[in-house]
C-alpha cells in the first residue's frame, strides 16, 4: 500500500468516485461521513468497481470526541481529503449560519488534529467559487479571489484563508488547494454516482431524474445572460477525471515532489459549456428529450466562468480526458440503474 489515506465526506458524490481512483492508485482508504447527503450503499458500489470494501466510519466531523476516537483507531494516516461540507449555493443564501458552522468546524478540526497525529499531506475541495465574477475568462490560478457571491462560495475563500494561516504559523503540514469547477457524470460501471438526498440542488441529477419522470420539468435559472444562447456558462468536468486529481495531488505531497508547502490548482476542462449546451448534449448523447422551462435568475449564480488548467496539466501531469457526451451518458446510465434497483 501506498498509504493510509481519510477521506472526509467520501460517501458523497466526488469523495466516493475519488476513493475508487485511490485504491486503484494502491492506497488504503478509510472513509468517514455523517451520511446527511449520502447513502450507506455506496460502499457496495465501491467495493463492486475495485474489490476493496474501504474502512467507514460513520460520524460528523464536527465532533471532536468522535475524530479522535477515528484518528486513534485507524492508526499511520499519511492524507487527508476534505470533501466533507454543504456544498449547495441556493441553500446556503437561505441558511447561511450553517453553512459557516458546519464547513468552517469541520475544516478547523481535521487541520488541529493532523499535527497531533502525524498526518502530512491535505487536499482540500475548494472550488471556483473563490474567484467570484471574474473579469475575464478562461481564470487562472493568479486572478483575484473577490466577494464570494453565496455563503458558500465564502466558506470556500475563508477556508482557503485558515489553510494558508495555519501552515505559515509553521503547522508541519503540506496542503493542495484544488478549485474545481462544476462535476458532473458518474463512473463509467454505473455502480457509483450523483444521488443527492430529496430534491437534487445541483443541475445533472435533477436533469436525469426529469428524463426518466421523477421530476416534471427541468427549470433552467435565466436565459437572458450576457452569453450566446442567454444562459449562464460553466465548465464541466468528469466526475472521474476530478477525482483522478485527487490521486495525483496526494502522491505529489506525500513524494515530497514540490518544496512548496501550499500550492493551489484549478480543476477544469478549460472549455465554457453553457447550460443549454449540456441539456442539448444530454438529449444528442442519450436520444431521450427533458421537459424544461426558463424561470428567473438565481441568486448567487455567476453568469459565465471556466478554467485555463494549464498549471494542473503541466505541475500535476493531469488532464480532463472524458467529452462531454460521454459524461452526460454516463449520468444516464447511472439513472437508470437507480431505476433498475427500484430507487428511484
């Protein structure tokens, strides 16, 4: 084995397709999760793709008692990934308290505890949120953060902003920040992907679950943006080549490949992909059409961002290799094997 690495929050979406890549990679992976946005089948999955059951803890990482008690008795943890958090921009301007409650604790918690136990390396899930409306596009790494545009979106540039404290305090720690951008898709086996408890709050699975008639219709947020077709532009990424990220960020920290103690990557395709472009290529790639509507704007939404991923594909050595169609098909195969187990 490589090592031992924690995956927080790797029941979730991204942190159990990353806990897959990782024990491909060779590393043992001991899981820890509250399951409020996750469900305790998703072991099964994992354990179908690479015949590994990871460790799993169930417990919130906001409890001190309880990440003690993991850290004592799963012993040599090497890593730390952080996926642990509410991540959903439209809750977080209705619920802004918890939202820094609970990313901002279980932030503070895993970094005081990885010096008492010998933990080296942490990955932190930060997103492109940072960078709020950015002046131009594609953003590199070296743009300015600006006010965060949603409570989440500052929970991201405030964690961002204790990590670089606590290792310029001299904190014996080395730490990647990776800003991704929008994940999407499923792993290619359909075993694991996007299940979000109640109604999704993220764009694919709520598409997917009106495609195969759990929702009515989609509703597309604004089409009256300063963009081609009038909706808001992302960059999507393959939920598997994010976490493959993952993988690479956490070998260059424990293989003491950089000197640098903090270093910070966009995670991104590098090509803007507007909404209305992923709905047509969900429909192209699936032959199956999603009732939809145009509603008003949400808050929070920036209106178009994508990456300049030069810096991950020549520090790292990763690069997004999944098309587009490819991915919304997998979403699609991943719904309808959550049809086929009476799910949903």
């Amino acid at each position: 084995m490589k090592g031992k690495i924690l995956v927080a929050g790797g029941m979730g979406f991204i942190g159990s397709h990353t806990t897959v890549e990782l024990q491909n990679a060779g590393f043992e992976v001991v899981i820890v999760d509250n399951l409020s946005n996750s469900n305790i089948e998703v072991l099964d999955g994992i354990e179908r793709i690479t015949g590994i059951r990871p460790a799993f803890v169930e417990a919130d990482c906001t409890d001190m008692v309880a990440m003690r008690r993991l850290f004592d008795e799963h012993k040599g943890i090497n890593g730390i990934i952080d996926f642990a958090a509410s991540k959903a921009v439209g809750e977080s301007m209705q619920k802004p308290i918890m939202y820094y409650r609970n990313n901002l604790n279980i932030l503070l918690n895993l970094l005081e505890l990885m010096p008492e136990y010998g933990v080296k390396g942490f990955v932190f899930s930060s997103s492109c949120t940072v960078y709020g409306e950015p002046d131009h596009n594609p953003i590199t790494e070296d743009a300015p953060t600006k006010k965060a545009t949603s409570p989440y979106g500052a929970t991201k540039q405030v964690s961002e902003d204790i990590i670089a404290d606590v290792i310029r305090s001299g904190s014996p720690i080395k730490a990647i920040l990776l800003r991704y951008f929008n994940p999407i898709g499923a792993h290619p086996s359909a075993e694991i992907g996007e299940l979000p408890n109640g109604v999704p709050a993220n764009l694919v699975p709520y598409l997917t679950q009106t495609a195969i008639g759990v929702r009515k219709e989609l509703s597309i947020f604004g089409n009256d943006y300063d963009t081609p077709d009038g909706t808001c532009i992302r960059d999507f990424i393959n939920v598997v080549d994010l976490a493959k990220a993952h993988v690479v960020a956490l070998e260059r920290m424990l293989d003491n490949k950089s000197e640098e103690a903090l270093e910070v990557f966009n995670i991104g395709t590098g090509d803007g992909v507007s909404v209305q472009q992923l709905l047509d290529a969900f429909e192209r790639s699936t032959g199956v059409k999603v009732p939809h509507k145009y509603v008003a704007r949400r808050p929070g939404d920036i209106v178009k961002i994508w990456a300049d991923p030069k810096k991950a594909n020549e520090v790292l050595g990763w690069k997004a290799e999944a098309t587009l169609d490819d991915t919304m098909l997998s979403a699609w195969k991943w719904q309808q094997r959550l049809r086929e187990r009476g799910i949903m």
